[in-house]
C-alpha cells in the first residue's frame, strides 16, 4: 500500500460518526452505493465501541467519503466487518481509499479488548475496480456468495478478508 504523499495527507481527514454528521453519512451512501441502507446500520455505526471503525472521510475540508464497521464475536473469537467504503468519484485515485482503510486496519491491529482476528468484506462479484482495490490492500479472496445481495443483479459477492498476527507475535 502507497501511503497519501505528504502534500496531500495534509488535506485528508477524518471524523468520528455522530447525530450531527449522520446526515452526510445517508447522503453519502446514497450516492456511493446501490442499496439503501437501514435505520438499523446507522444506530450500529453511532456505538461508542466502533468509533475507531467508523469514520466519515474530508479532503479539503469536503465530505468526500465514508468507512463503517462493525465488531463480530462468533465462537469466541471477533472480527472486524467492514460494512462500507466508499470514496466520491471525482476523489478517487489520490489515494484516500487507501489512507482511510490503513487508518482503520491500523485501529484494528492495536484493538486489544478483544484482540481482533480478521476484517472482512463483501464486494459485488460485478466490480472488479473495489475487489483490485482490496487486493492491493492485502486482502484475500476466501469464497463467493452467490446470494448476498437480495435486491440488485448480480447478486453473488466475493468474499475478501486480511488477518492480523496475534498480539505479540511481532
């Protein structure tokens, strides 16, 4: 991953989800992707436990996109589920997407209280830019769900992970 130059990191920011912000990030996704999300999503990504994982994204001082997670815990172990990403057009290719998700998989790595095993994701089998972004982000292609998405074609997704070491394993 090509950290944002110098020049540019200084025009990248970020904020904590809010009440106040909330409307920007409806908006947001409403423009960045396909299906709109639920009341449900957005009370999930306002938890004082995800505020590390969740961020609304400012370039030049202009929401231009939006990373949202939420923390899993199955058979003891969690995980991290990266819920949304999503870079505006006309922003894309500054490198933003990949400074915001080194920004949260950095907050992942130091989470301790429960150390996190993994983030993964779902990217719609039909876009290929979003599944060459991941991969060059060092995520990895563990399977396809053919029916993951309910209401738009196609409906499968890949399903993308990257794992992290085990605290102390440095």
């Amino acid at each position: 991953m090509s950290p944002v130059p110098k020049s540019r990191s200084t025009r990248v920011a970020f904020a904590s989800l809010t009440q106040n912000n909330l409307g920007t990030v409806r908006k947001l996704n409403s423009v960045l992707f396909p299906i709109k999300y639920s009341d449900k999503l957005y009370s999930e990504i306002l938890q004082p436990e995800v505020e590390d994982f969740c961020k609304l994204i400012y370039y030049n001082d202009i929401p231009v996109g939006i990373i949202c997670c939420r923390l899993e815990t199955k058979d003891g172990v969690t995980q991290l589920y990266l819920l949304t990403m999503g870079i505006l057009a006309p922003y894309r290719s500054l490198g933003i997407g990949s400074h915001s998700l080194q920004l949260v998989l950095d907050a992942a790595a130091a989470h301790t209280k429960p150390a996190l095993s993994r983030i993964y994701l779902h990217v719609q089998v039909s876009n290929d830019p979003a599944k060459r972004f991941y991969e060059r982000n060092g995520f990895k292609e563990i399977g396809i769900d053919e029916t993951y998405y309910k209401k738009i074609k196609p409906s499968g997704a890949w399903i993308l992970e990257k794992t992290f070491a085990p605290p102390g394993s440095n």
